[in-house]
C-alpha cells in the first residue's frame, strides 16, 4: 500500500480498501493550501474534510468536517459527497456520487482540487 501524506509535516495514513489506478493524485488549485498535493496511493479510501481525523484536511469553515470521500472502484475512483452542508461539486455540476477522470476538478467548499491519473 502506498502511504497517504494528508499534512505536509507530520501524518501519514494508508488507505485500505478496493483497487484504484497507481499514482492518483488531488492538487489543491484554488483555496488555502494552493499547490498542495495528496497521493491517492494504489488502493482505498480517503475521506475529505476539515475534521482533523480526515486523510485529507481541507481547514476552513467552508467545509464540512467529513465532507466527501474518495475511494476506489475497479480500476478507478468515484466521489462521493458525505451529506456535506453546501454540497461536493465535480466539474461544475453538484454530485452524489460520480466517477473521476484525469483533470476533473472536484469544488469543496472553498478548495478547487484538480485529479490527476496517469494514462
């Protein structure tokens, strides 16, 4: 299992769970954090949010403590909003759940994180 680095100085956690493609990885393009990375690793689930127990802490009042989670599925990964206050958008479009591709860009809150799979 590859590790999931959800604070730049100080936590790490694996993911467990079913398979995902190798190398997925959400970078924080607009929001506090711009430029931050977390790698999905090769398997699991990562649960988003602002509550300091989530694999990927997204501090601000924006978000709902455990706001979505991203998890594997075949050889992909699927969003999954949490029952969020304001919602998980992707692309644009308010989801339940939704299949991710390379480039999508998923809106909590204030953060716009970008996936990126390898192809």
């Amino acid at each position: 299992m590859t590790a999931l680095t959800s604070r730049p100085s100080d936590r790490k956690s694996e993911a467990a769970g079913g398979t995902g493609p190798v190398g997925a990885v959400l970078v924080v393009a607009r929001g506090p954090d711009v430029g931050r990375r977390w790698s999905l690793g090769t398997d699991g689930q990562v649960v988003l949010g602002r509550d300091p127990g989530c694999d990927v802490l997204l501090s601000h009042l924006s978000v709902s403590r455990r706001h979505a989670e991203i998890r594997g599925v075949g050889d992909g990964w699927e969003l999954r909003d949490l029952g969020s206050l304001v919602g998980s958008y992707l692309n644009g479009v308010p989801v339940d759940t939704a299949v991710l591709r390379d480039g999508d860009e998923i809106v909590l809150g204030v953060f716009r994180l970008v996936v990126s799979v390898p192809g």
